[in-house]
C-alpha cells in the first residue's frame, strides 16, 4: 500500500433510505447536478473510494456547512 493511500479521507456510504430523504430536501443528489467540474475532479483524486455518482450537503454547527462526496448502499431486497 503506497503511503498516499493511507491519507485518503473515507467516504461515508449511507443507505438507500437516507439518501433519497436527503435528495427529497435537496440536501444531496447526483453528481450531473453540480455545477463545478473541478470539484468533482478533485474529489476523484482525494476520495478514492467514492463511486463518483452522488454528493450530499453536511450542514454544520461551527462551519457554514459543506459538500461532500458520499456513496449510496445498495438496495436489499
């Protein structure tokens, strides 16, 4: 494992569930609705885990907030 590996931030993966009550209040979605080529570009560099499909807004207490790349479960049936 090369050092850079092990400095990459783990994306959190939420289930289905979540993920589409996030979406409902626009608090996430899919990555064709964000506007910022770039950031999209970085997150595939500093989150190597992500999927690359979805993004959800982290609101914060002491911050403004923040968007972040998540992963989404996939659905059991």
């Amino acid at each position: 494992m090369s050092p850079l590996a092990t400095l990459a931030t783990p994306v959190d993966t939420v289930t289905r569930h979540k993920y589409e009550r996030l979406q409902y209040t626009g608090s996430a979605g899919v990555i064709a609705s964000l506007e910022d080529p770039r950031l999209v570009g970085r997150w595939h560099t500093d989150f190597p885990d992500w999927h690359g499909e979805h993004w959800a807004f982290e609101a914060g207490t002491a911050s403004p907030g923040r968007l972040r790349p998540i992963n989404v479960a996939v659905r059991q049936s």
